[in-house]
C-alpha cells in the first residue's frame, strides 16, 4: 500500500505546502497520540526542534494535535534529534518528535517519530499513523476533562551535554586539543560546543548564530570549505562538521581535508575491536559506502553488511544481528551501545579520544584506507518510472558488465527529492565516469 505522508525518514517537505502544513501537523500529533495512548497513565510526549523558521508553526499545531487526544507535551527547544530519542526514553515519554528536515535547506522542514524506545517507528506504525490521519478525527478527541498539558523542560539541554560526555571514559579530556565545530546554525549550536569545551579541548565556534533562515546555508556537513579554511586559519588540530539536526557528522583534518563517514567508521570498529567492545564481528554501512571499507574491514577479518541508503534501514539490520557500529558514508554514525539513531557530537567525541590516546593527528588516524573511484550523479525527472524504461535498463546492464567483479553501481530513486541517484565505483576511474555518463543520459532522456 503506498504511503501518503511518511517517505523514508518521517515526513519531509517545503514548509507551508503539502504534507509540510499545520494541519497535517496537527492530524499526525492527534493520530500519533492516539496510537501511543495505551494504558491509564498520563501519558507525554517530548517534541523538539530545530532552528527553521518553520518549527515555530509546525511545534504549535502538535502541540494541539497531541494536547487535544490527552496526552502532556513536553517542549525542549532546539535540540539534535539523537537527544530527542534519548530524553524520549530517559524521561519515560509515550513518543518522541523532531521537527527538522535534516539537512536540507531551511524552506524545508519535516516530523520524525520515535517510540518510548527512543527508536524511529516501524513502517507498520506509520501506516496505522497515516490511516489515522485520513479518518474521523473527531473519534479520536479527549474529553474536556482529559485534554493534554504543556510543558517545557529547561534542563534538556544539560541532560543531553552530561549523556554525550559519559560515552568517555571519567578520565578522558582533551586539553590541549584545539577544535573548531561548525554546528550549521543548527539545532547543536549550544550543546555541541558547550561539551567540547566541559571536556576540556580549546573551542573555536563557526555556524552558532541561527536566525531561522541560515541553517545549513553554506556550512555543516554539506557544505565544509568554511570549516576546512578556520580549521588552516586556526591551526586547528581537527574540525567537525554537524548537520542541521545533529544527527549525522564529518571530520576535517588538521590539512583542512574532509574525512566522510566510511573512514570514521573504520576508525571506530578498530578501536573498538581492539578493546574487545565490537559486536557481531563487523560493521553496518548502506549500498553507498566505499568498497575500499569493505576491502579495509576484510583485511581486519571484520564484515562489511550493506543495507539500504537511509539509517532507518542500518538501524534495523543492526538492532536484528546485535552488531553496535554502523551507518552511512554521509555521516550518520549509529553506535548502538550508547544511542538509537545518529549522533554527530558523540561520533565525534569518539574519534576525538581515538587521536588523544594515540598521539597522532587527526589525517595520521583517519586515513585507514584508500577510497575506489567513485562518482554519485543526480538526474532529475518529473514523474512516471524512468528506471522502467528499455533504454535505461539496457544502459544499466551495460554498466554492470563493464565494472564487473572490480567495481559496483547502485541507482535508486531518492526517498526526499525527484531525482533518480547513479553511483558506481571501481579501481579504474574512467571507466566509472563512463558508466555514469552512459546511465545518467539514459536517464536524462527517458525523464
């Protein structure tokens, strides 16, 4: 059954426009609550945000919707969505909510869910969820003398800076280390820079001065050349990049060169595997991750387990064979033993104490192995099945005989944009950008 509302991630749109409006913000709280309102308890939900100007009107509506069927708000203000999962379980809340669109930009915003287990809700959730929505609204309204009460919870803030600090060990501090964080005028622009320096490490802040408009706009983790020029500026020993929800990061080196996800998480799984913490004998990473991990990972006698683009999907694979390192070459980096989603700061206090300990820089820890060629293309369409068409299908199998055992290619359809992604990847670069070219005029043409 095809959904109307929830895509891969929540439900993502521009703002003001459809499913992105107060009413389907005030229907999803109403359904959502209703769904979650089991038991004679009083039951509360934690809703947090952040720095788009449209998280103002979208909190308001589901606060309504939610208040309206019986259940207590609990507000927390800009906060990453790694700490809305957690306070979710930690203040024992019927549901959590993130109003963000991730890193998109900030005409964009979306509603992200999580059960009291502080995890993102099964698709057979969102769906109950959905049908909800389009009923009889009326049916699900609380009596006069059971509405919902609202709340904020001032000490949100400090909550999620002392969980982030106890992922360490009590001796761990980075005196001496010299950091700049781009928090992308985003929701971790008080908690990510206020940790680092708890922690001892000499804090230099770019991307802190949300105005509603600004998020992700030429800074974060999609965009690092701001950070790579304060990181040469300041002589920084690394620079970390967040997105605009916090949930996903990357690392700049002491060179001002980017370090992606593949290479934090080949960081992580060989310091963990050295101290014996690393479960199920491997890593969970997306279609996406560069065969050079998985090449990296073998020659540590580790596994590489790909799942799906979209940490929803590394989430369930690892939850299901008990693994605790996974995510994707963005930057979401999921570590089971402490959070149930991304968390950028404590991805990154991680790696931190990896080059603290080992006494190197940040490119001498970083650089585990040596990326394939790879080249990701994005060709637009404006509806039907382009990757149903014979030209696009012949194109693609071409490709796949081309690259053969050397190489890999993954289309698919994006889960929040009308474009069709091609990605390939080989040990010879031109034939990758060959096969790309091929496979996206193909596209081009069929779109």
């Amino acid at each position: 059954m095809a959904r109307k509302y929830f895509g891969t991630d929540g439900i993502r749109a521009q703002a003001n426009t459809f499913p992105m409006t107060s009413e389907v913000a005030m229907k999803v709280g109403m359904a959502a609550g209703t769904v979650f309102r089991t038991g004679t308890h009083r039951h509360r939900v934690v809703i947090g945000k952040d720095t788009r100007l449209s998280g103002y009107m979208l909190e308001s509506a589901m606060i309504a919707g939610f208040t309206s069927v019986g259940m207590d708000v609990f507000q927390l203000g800009p906060l990453p969505t790694p700490a809305v999962a957690m306070l979710t379980r930690s203040l024992r809340a019927d549901i959590g909510v993130m109003i963000s669109a991730s890193h998109n930009v900030y005409s964009d915003n979306g509603i992200k869910l999580f059960g009291p287990d502080g995890y993102k809700l099964s698709d057979e959730t969102e769906m109950e969820i959905e049908k909800l929505m389009d009923g009889d609204t009326a049916s699900m309204l609380a009596g006069s003398d059971r509405l919902g009460r609202t709340k904020r919870i001032e000490s949100a803030r400090e909550r999620y800076i002392e969980f982030a600090k106890r992922t360490l060990s009590r001796d761990q501090s980075f005196a001496g280390m010299r950091v700049v964080i781009d928090c992308a005028n985003g929701a971790a622009y008080k908690v990510a820079p206020e940790a680092l320096w708890e922690l001892g490490a000499e804090v230099i802040q770019i991307g802190v001065d949300p105005d509603g408009y600004n998020i992700n706009k030429e800074c974060g983790s999609t965009h690092t050349s701001q950070l790579s020029a304060k990181v040469r500026e300041m002589r920084a020993d690394i620079g970390i990049a967040l997105d605009g929800d916090a949930d996903r990061m990357l690392i700049v080196d002491e060179n001002g060169t980017e370090i992606d996800g593949d290479q934090i998480m080949a960081v992580v799984a060989e310091s963990w595997l050295d101290s014996q913490r690393l479960t199920a004998g491997g890593v969970v990473a997306t279609v996406m991750s560069n065969l050079g991990l998985e090449r990296y990972l073998n020659s540590l006698n580790l596994t590489l387990e790909r799942t799906p683009v979209g940490d929803r999907y590394v989430v369930e694979h690892m939850r299901k064979h008990g693994y605790n390192v996974g995510g994707e070459q963005s930057g979401h980096i999921v570590l089971s033993d402490y959070a149930t989603t991304g968390d950028g700061l404590v991805s990154a206090l991680q790696v931190m104490s990896v080059v603290a300990k080992s006494g190197r820089t940040v490119s001498q820890v970083c650089n585990k192995f040596e990326p394939l060629p790879q080249l990701l293309k994005n060709v637009q369409y404006k509806g039907g099945q382009p990757l149903n068409k014979k030209q696009v299908k012949d194109a693609i199998r071409a490709g796949e005989e081309k690259l053969g055992k050397s190489g890999r290619l993954v289309i698919r359809p994006s889960g929040t944009e009308p474009v069709i992604r091609v990605m390939a990847e080989g040990d010879d670069e031109h034939l990758v950008k060959s096969v790309v070219g091929d496979i996206c005029e193909a596209l081009g043409k069929a779109a």
